[in-house]
C-alpha cells in the first residue's frame, strides 16, 4: 500500500479540471515517455491524466499524440515549451 498522490481527492467532483492548451506539430523528444495509450482520443487521454494516472502519483505535464498512440510526459508547461 502506497500514499495517494498529495492533492488529489479520488471522491471530489470535478470541477473544470486541468485546461489543456493544443500546440500543433510539437514533440518534445528531449522528455522521456512516462506512459503511452494506444488511442488518440484527445477526451480519453485528458481522463486518463486526471484519473488513472494521478491516482498512480503521475503527474502528467503534457501528451503528445501522434498516428495511432499518445505518450505522457512528466514536466511543467515551460518545459515542455522549451523542449519542442
């Protein structure tokens, strides 16, 4: 048994959650993957983030979503702008 990841309430109600910004034709490969999913649904990932993940103590900064999967990546906004 681990400790739930600090901030996170499996039982609030949400409420707006993360706002994710789109940026066209970025990558940041300079970031290692920290998970992948095998669709490119942009609402399932967003969930994904906010609940599979989280619930794990992954704190996704970003996805990126190519052809025919996403990967997540563990950093802040700036890092990932500076890594594109």
């Amino acid at each position: 048994v681990k400790p739930m990841a600090q901030g996170f309430d499996p039982l609030a109600k949400d409420e707006g959650g993360t706002q994710w910004e789109v940026i066209e034709d970025m990558d940041c490969p300079s970031i290692d993957n920290i998970a992948q999913a095998d669709t490119t649904d942009v609402d399932t990932l967003k969930k994904a983030c906010e609940t599979q993940l989280k619930r794990k103590g992954i704190d996704v900064g970003c996805f990126v979503v190519d052809d025919r999967r996403a990967y997540f990546k563990q950093c802040s906004r700036e890092e990932a702008l500076a890594a594109k």
